[in-house]
C-alpha cells in the first residue's frame, strides 16, 4: 500500500479490522457457547439411550424368563 494511501486509509482500514475481529470473536463466543449446549444435549442423549437399552434387556429377559421359564 502507498504510503500516502496508509495515511489517509489506514485509520478507517484500523477500524474496520477492529469491527471484523469484534464481529468473528462474538462469533466465536457464540459457537462455543452452542457447542457447550449441544454437549450437554449429546450427554443427556447418551443417558437417555443406555437407560431405554436397559429397560428393553429388561424387557427381553422378563420375556424369555416367562416364556421358558427359569
């Protein structure tokens, strides 16, 4: 860049910097923020799922058992 140009468009070129790095670190704060929920979603998923498979072995056995007996 010219030196004349940086001059006279260096100050508002600052600015604009300074705007896009606000902009992508409220971003950021954003997605972390989301990814932090969606973990928790994924963990409550998870127990969700190994409770409901605990309950279908349940199920099954009590199935069996009645079925064929002990």
């Amino acid at each position: 860049m010219p030196r004349d140009l940086l001059f006279t468009r260096g100050p508002s070129l600052l600015a604009e910097a300074f705007k896009f790095n606000l902009a992508k670190e409220q971003q950021l704060k954003t997605l972390q923020e989301a990814n932090i929920a969606a973990g928790a979603e994924l963990e409550e998923a998870r127990r969700d799922l190994a409770r409901s498979k605990e309950v279908v072995d349940t199920l099954t056995r009590f199935d069996v058992e009645s079925e064929y007996g002990r």
